[in-house]
C-alpha cells in the first residue's frame, strides 16, 4: 500500500498521511515528482515524454511528463525525483 503525507495549501505536509486509494478516490491534495527532460538535438529543441500505461488509474493511454510519479510519506522531492529516473 502506498502512503502519502496530505499537504496544505502552499505544499507542505500537514501532518497527516493518507492510502494512494483514498487519495486518488477524495482528490485528497498529495506531492508528487515530475521532471522534464529538455534537449537539443540537430538545432532543435525536443521535449522527451513518456505515454502512460493503459492500466493506469488515471489518465491511462495520455501523454505525460520525462518521469513522474508520487513522492511517499516521509521522502523529500529529490530522493523520488532520482528514484523515477531510475
């Protein structure tokens, strides 16, 4: 089961922790990792994206950002930022 910390309005944890389910299913506000990678190549610029599972809960099929994904209770920004990469 994943675990979340709930944030406030400016994005801080607020203390509480909530299931990957009860968030997604309440729209429960919860940190998340996306990291754009942006490169130049034959004189152009290129975005790298990544299509998303069909078997994803939300948005499956879509288009989405070089790497994403949920930051766990209790990790910071980076540590999952470096962990999607991988």
């Amino acid at each position: 089961m994943e675990l979340f910390d709930v944030i406030d309005s400016k994005g801080n944890p607020a203390g509480q922790i909530v299931s990957r389910e009860k968030a997604h299913a309440e729209g429960i506000p919860h940190r998340t990792a996306h990291i754009w990678i942006i490169r130049k190549k034959e004189g152009r610029v290129q975005i790298l994206l990544q299509k998303r599972s069909q078997n994803k809960d939300s948005f499956p099929g879509c288009y989405d950002t070089s790497s994403a994904g949920h930051i766990p209770a209790g990790v910071d920004f980076e540590d999952s930022a470096l962990r999607e990469l991988r």
